[in-house]
C-alpha cells in the first residue's frame, strides 16, 4: 500500500481493536493481526456489524469505520 | 430491549439518587434539572419514584470525572465514550458516570445532558443497550431533537419487563403535572393544579423541592424546574393515610413530620422512622389539641411553629420547651388573619395558605409582601 493508505489502514486497525475491546469483550491474544476469517477479531468485528445492523462482512469498510468514531454510552454492547 | 445477564433490577419502588458533583459546563440549577427530567423519563412509565439526597450514599451516585476515575472503565477524552452507568445493586450498582472531557449542554449542540443521563439511567435501573437504532437505549449517541419523545416503545416495553407500568399514566411521558390515575377513576375528579379553587391540605420542603399535599395525592416542585411532579402518597408511604393535615420539615436532621389528626408521622426519604405514628400530646400539647392546621421549621432559629384555628404555638428546639400558651397569629405574622391550611419556608419568606390565597410574609420585614394564587408554583 502507499505510505498515507497504509498509515490510514492501520489507525482504522487500531480503532476497531479499541472500540472491540471495550464494547465487546474482545481480547487481543497476541497473535499478530491477520485478516483470517475465522479468528477471533474477525468475530468479534462480525457480531458489532450484526448488532448495529451493517452488512456482516467481517471486515472494517467505510460504514464499519463511520460508526466506530461516533459518540457513544461508554457501556458495552455485549455481557461482559 | 436487553436486559442484564441475570436480570439485575431494584426490588423497591422508590429509590435515590445524588449529584456528587457538578460539571463546569452548566449552572448547577441547570444539571439538576436535566437530572431531574431524565429520571422522570422513567418514572413516567414505571411505578418508580425518586428521591434526591444531598449528602451521605443513595442507590443512584451521579458524578463527573475524566479519565481514570476509581472505577475499571477509564474515559477516553472528548468524544468517543460520553458516560457510562452500572446496573442496579450495591455499591457501584446503579452509578452513573459522566466523561468531564464532553462538552454538555442542555441545547442540541455540544452533549445534551439530559438525554445522556436519560439513557445511563436505563442502564442503572436494568436495562443494557437495544438494538433498536431509534430508542433511548441505542448505544450511539444521535444529535440531541427536543421536540422527539426520547422514549420509545422499545424502551417502555423493556422498562415495563422489569417493573411494570405506572399506576399513574397510560406510557405518556409528557411533561403534565396532571397524570390521570385510572386507579381513583372511582374518586371525584383528580384535583386540577390550575383551577382558581384549588386549596391545599399540607404543604412543605422536602430535600431541596417543596411538597404540595391535597387528598391521596403530592405534588413535588423543584424550585428551578418548571413542571411538577404528581404523585400517589401511597407511592411514597403507604402506610400513611390520605389527607394529612400539616407537614414540615428539618432540613438539618433529614426529618419531614407529617400530620393527621391526633398522630404525627415522621420519615425520611420514603421511609417512616420506627415508633410512628405517634400521639400529638408527645410533643407537649395538651390533650384537647385534636388537630394541628399547618406547621412549619425555622432552621434559623431553631424553632418549630404548629398553627391551630387563629392561634399558634411555638416550639423551641434548644430549650426542648414547648410555649405555655399558644398566642395570636395576627400578633406575630401581621396581615395573617385567621385559620390557615398550611405554611412553609423558602428562602427568606413564609408562605402562608388560606382558602384559595397564598400570602406571602417576609421574615426580616415582618409584614406580607405579596398575595399570590394558590397555583402561583406551578406552570398555569
């Protein structure tokens, strides 16, 4: 990727992990973060797309990215 | 809707809270009032009631911090994360949390207060986050719209999951001091707060508001905020009977007296003490005193003044020493004349009740000020 992209990629990476991590009980295992469509962020990335009622694709798109930066209740959206 | 794991809720009805502490943004009559309303958004619908508490712990702890602030969820700087509440319980249960790095407002712009505390509230009274992109319990936080009702079917059917609907009100939220009680359709007609008859049995402060008693039903009326409250008694005290005849308050001790009759009840928040109620000659009356009209608390002074037909008595708190014998309204409140229905304080002035008058009497002057309608507290 270019340079900006992929800074831009990764700040967006960054954020899903936080906003996962703090609404819904993700828990980064120290594996490196690879797209894998059965690992555990991916999941988690899933079910906030199906709770917000986005296209489950797993995978951090533009609307994905949208709702992450808005405001919000600070508690999480899943039984922790 | 969604509930907590387990289903967390409040197992009474009436509960408190207290404002820890203020944020900078806003008057702090401001965010009393906003605290106010986003509770009411949910007493409204649900037979829960609440009670503010200056000092010591209360079921609901609200307060504003940024950062780390003693609990395991730090905030995040401004945006991001705005407040966050605990679910009902000890402790921490039902705590609210409001991020200090927001800017709150009560307008649309900035973070309305009012909304955000109405949705944490949810949160301390059971309910976690909803589905629902168009009711308060969505997670996301949509730009403040003060002519939408905040609550939404999902809301109420979830609020109403845990503890039912209000006796007083068919799920509207709106801000009326009347609320048609389906209960007393039986009873004659609900009094009506704007009507220009409109008397009172008891009226007095209670925890900063000011309580206006008239048959089984209160009004509770912050001084700053506009509308009022309209409860059941029976809602707060269940033991206590319709139709008190007097009430006052010590603010100092926490402690709200409450007449009927030759008894006198005494409580605090919605609970009455141990060993009420208790016989009117207790406190020093003799025993042919059948009834008080009206009473009042003089913190300043010390002492309690008990209104019977033209006459009073006074009471004084630091001699313990009841007066021998009772003396002439009109000799110690000039221009009040006659029987009154009740009495109570706010600020400098007395606010006697009469019939359909309310006068008001200036302690520093000793005179009447001004002659007000009975409803001059409320939105008419």
């Amino acid at each position: 990727f270019p340079a900006n992209t992929r800074q831009t990629k990764e700040e967006g990476m960054q954020l899903i992990q936080k906003y996962l991590e703090n609404y819904y009980g993700f828990k980064k295992d120290g594996e490196s973060f690879v797209w894998k469509s059965n690992n555990a962020m991916t999941q988690k990335l899933k079910e906030m797309q199906e709770f917000f009622g986005l296209e489950v694709t797993g995978k951090l798109d533009s609307g994905t990215l949208d709702l992450v930066q808005k405001r919000r209740c600070g508690f999480p959206d899943v039984a922790g | 809707f969604s509930t907590f794991a387990g289903e967390p809720k409040w197992t009474k009805h009436v509960l408190t809270y207290r404002i820890v502490n203020y944020t900078p943004d806003l008057r702090p009559a401001d965010v009393n009032a906003a605290i106010r309303k986003a509770l009411r958004v949910w007493s409204s619908v649900t037979p829960l009631r609440f009670i503010q508490k200056d000092r010591g712990d209360a079921d609901i702890m609200i307060s504003f911090a940024a950062r780390d602030h003693n609990d395991f969820i730090p905030f995040d700087g401004p945006g991001g994360s705005l407040a966050h509440a605990y679910a009902p319980g000890k402790d921490f249960g039902g705590d609210a949390h409001f991020d200090e790095d927001e800017t709150w407002t009560k307008s649309t712009e900035g973070t309305n207060l009012f909304y955000v505390a109405a949705h944490e509230f949810g949160h301390s009274l059971g309910l976690s986050h909803s589905k629902d992109p168009n009711s308060l319990m969505y997670p996301v936080y949509r730009k403040y719209d003060p002519s939408v009702l905040l609550l939404h079917q999902d809301d109420i059917t979830g609020i109403q999951y845990l503890y039912g609907s209000s006796p007083n009100t068919n799920n509207d939220q709106t801000e009326s001091t009347e609320i048609k009680d389906p209960t007393e359709s039986k009873d004659p007609a609900l009094p009506n707060i704007c009507s220009s008859n409109l008397t009172f049995d008891a009226v007095t402060t209670f925890r900063g508001e000011i309580m206006f008693f008239k048959d089984k039903h209160i009004w509770r009326k912050h001084p700053a905020v506009r509308t009022a409250d309209f409860e059941l008694i029976s809602s707060f005290w269940p033991r206590l009977p319709p139709g008190v005849d007097a009430a006052y308050e010590i603010s100092e001790k926490d402690e709200t007296v409450i007449f009927k009759g030759k008894e006198f009840w005494v409580v605090r928040g919605d609970t009455i003490l141990p060993g009420y109620p208790q016989k009117l000659y207790t406190l020093g009356f003799s025993k042919d005193v059948s009834k008080i009209d009206a009473a009042f608390h003089n913190g300043i002074e010390g002492k309690t003044y008990y209104f019977i037909a033209d006459k009073f008595w006074s009471y004084d708190e630091r001699s313990q020493s009841m007066d021998k014998k009772p003396l002439l309204i009109r000799d110690a409140f000039p221009g009040i004349n006659g029987k009154i229905d009740a009495v109570f304080q706010h600020e400098n002035s007395l606010y006697f009740f009469s019939g359909r008058k309310q006068f008001e009497f200036d302690l520093n002057k000793k005179r009447v000020t001004r002659l007000l309608k009975t409803n001059f507290w409320f939105p008419c």
